[in-house]
C-alpha cells in the first residue's frame, strides 16, 4: 500500500502551527506568550492546553534574557535535557541533569527524599540567574521551593515548572505560582511532563518556528 | 512556608497508580494490556488517555517474550531512549537510536525525507525481532510501514507506535493498526509522545509497579 503523507520537516511545523493557531484559544497571551504556548500545545498534541498555561510577568523575556547571557539550563531528568534541541540555544548554553551523579542515592538517603529531589542539592553551585526546566518530578520541584526558602540559596533567573502526574504534580505547581519569588512557567493541574517542558525551553530560546 | 509533600518514591507511585485505577475506565483490557495503560496514564497525567489506546492481539505478551529473548529496542528520538529504564529490561537489552547518527543527514536529502524517517535505516540490522518504540515522529512510523512493505526487510516483534502531533500523527497510527502485519499498541488521534511511549515499554520490559 502506498502512504502519502508530508515528508518536509519545515512544512510539517508550519502546518502543525497553523493548525494550533486555528484551533486553540491563545487570545490572552502576549505575543511571546503566545510562541511558547504554541510549541507546548505541540508536544502535548492536545488543543486545550492552553486554557492551563500560566506565565508570570515577563517571564519569557526573563528566561530568553538569561539565555542570551549565557545562563545553563538546570533539568530534573534526562528525558528534558535530551530534548533540548541544542542548535536553538542563543549562547551555547550548558544544558545540565545532575540525577544520574553518583552521590544522589546517598544524597536521597540522607535528607529523606526522592532521588530526583536530592539531585538539585548539586545545582547550588549552578543556580544563581540559571534557567530551571522541571517536567517530571513533583518532588523536585517542591524540593527547589524548599531550597529557595533559604536567603543564602542563590535565585535562578526563571523555572519552567511542568511537573506531571497524580501526586503532587498540581500542588507543588500551585505552590511555585503562589511563592511568585521566581519568574515562572506552569501548567496547572496532572498534566506537564518532559516533552512540553522541552517545549517550553526551545520556543524561549529562538523565535524560529 | 513548610511544604508538605509525599517523598517516598514507592509511596508515589502506588498512589498515583491508584488514583488512575479508582478514575480511569480500564474494563476492556485484559490483564496485561492494563497495567500497561495504568502507566501510559501515569506518563501522560491524563485520565481519558486510556480510550485512545489500542493494543493488537497478543502485543504485550510478544513484545515482553521478545524482550525476554533478548531483543533490541529501536527508539525514533533520544527523549525515548533516554527514558527507557535500564534496570527493568529483562536480558539488558541494547536501547538504539540511530537518530544522530553521521549519515542520517545525507540519508534524509537522498530520500527525499525527514531525519527522523531516514534514520530508521540503519535499524535495518537490528530490526528482525526488535521491539520499536516510536514516541515522536509521524514521518518515521510512515517510513517503517514503507520498509516493511518490502519482503526482504525483518520484521520487528512488535512495534509502540505513539508518534505526537497534528500533522501525520492520527495517520500514520491509523496506517499501522491498519496494516495488521506486526503486533502493535497505538494512541488513536493527536496524543502520544515521548513519555507515553517510554512508559509503554517500562511496562512491558518488567510487571513491577
């Protein structure tokens, strides 16, 4: 059987674009707003998304600022720092997950906490005007609200906060925008996840589409 | 301000894993069929995914006997192979993804494709009696069904087809539910994803929640 179908990377996000821009609710965006909704609308496949996304003020421009200026991007799990696409980044910027170091476990043991929590102990040194990507642990997200507490934590510049799930996935993203210390992205509610905070990053980084 | 939170990853899991069983509608899938979709739920935050899903006859029975024979699994994006997690897979299979590969790009001009349907490639020596997981690109599950409309191309085990978007996504599902030749589970429509697919394949690869 032959299969006919679009095999142009560039039209298939032209058209995959347009399609959003029809069929989604993005009127209370600003223009910046609005590129970074798009491209996490994308990755979920799912119109309705939108109604879901917040952004504090100025956020985007905070992040991409930061970007320019040569801030690395801190992520909780492989799957976001994979995705990143590199060649979008504006200064070569270090994209860095530091879950799989070797001290976590015992790091997990000693504070009492998920290996994806005690993994941002080891951003401290990082995280001053950094940008956070968090998709995938509710824990680590709470663990950086927690670390933020303190006065001598230095601030990053912007978290992308898209933790996932059933258990603390809402809350700690509730309790991220209610903080409102720290330039935010979230989705409100279970969903998030890696690839739409993946998203989120590479539409901050470069205006292409 | 204190935060309150569950830290115990076991813990996590078992919640959420029964959040999705007390709010999802999971009748229609035999045993196995379902704990795979309990995690599909969990990657994707969404309860209502499971109407989506469809499993071929048998899918998680060949793809975990294949696993379990020590086959490889063919990921179309590092978000895939990145989240695939080692310690579940029963013989430690290889986890390929030829997606930066050297020549993919050169591949990808020759013919007339994406890079990520070039890729599939140099699955080719892999590929008799893989396990494929396709999370992201449409165009690489087309280009799949086209090699596999070739008698001399090897037949994977089964095949995790969850490419995510707008553009091809719902087609080329369709295409391969349609086509009947190899085991497969699919998302219907827009939905899938990177997460969604890895989740699949933790599932499969060990019964352990």
């Amino acid at each position: 059987m032959p299969y006919t179908y679009e095999t142009n990377g560039a039209a298939i996000y032209a058209e995959s674009f347009a399609t959003i821009r029809s069929e989604a609710k993005l009127d209370r965006f600003d223009a910046d707003e609005e590129r970074v909704a798009v491209r996490m609308i994308h990755a979920a496949g799912l119109i309705g998304l939108e109604e879901h996304i917040r952004f504090s003020s100025d956020v985007v421009v905070h992040a991409r600022d930061a970007l320019k200026a040569g801030a690395p991007i801190l992520c909780d799990a492989r799957m976001v720092s994979e995705g990143i696409t590199r060649k979008r980044l504006p200064a070569d910027n270090q994209v860095i997950c530091t879950l799989h170091a070797p001290e976590v476990a015992d790091l997990a043991s000693g504070l009492g906490t998920t290996r994806s929590a005690a993994a941002l102990e080891l951003w401290r040194p990082h995280l001053g005007g950094a940008v956070v990507a968090i998709g995938n642990a509710p824990t680590a997200l709470f663990h950086l609200l927690e670390m933020l507490e303190s006065r001598d934590c230095p601030r990053p510049a912007a978290i992308i906060g898209c933790p996932v799930g059933f258990v603390g996935a809402a809350e700690s993203k509730a309790a991220l925008w209610a903080a409102g210390t720290v330039p935010c992205v979230i989705v409100q509610g279970r969903l998030g996840g890696s690839a739409i905070t993946v998203a989120a990053i590479n539409a901050i980084a470069s205006p292409a589409e």
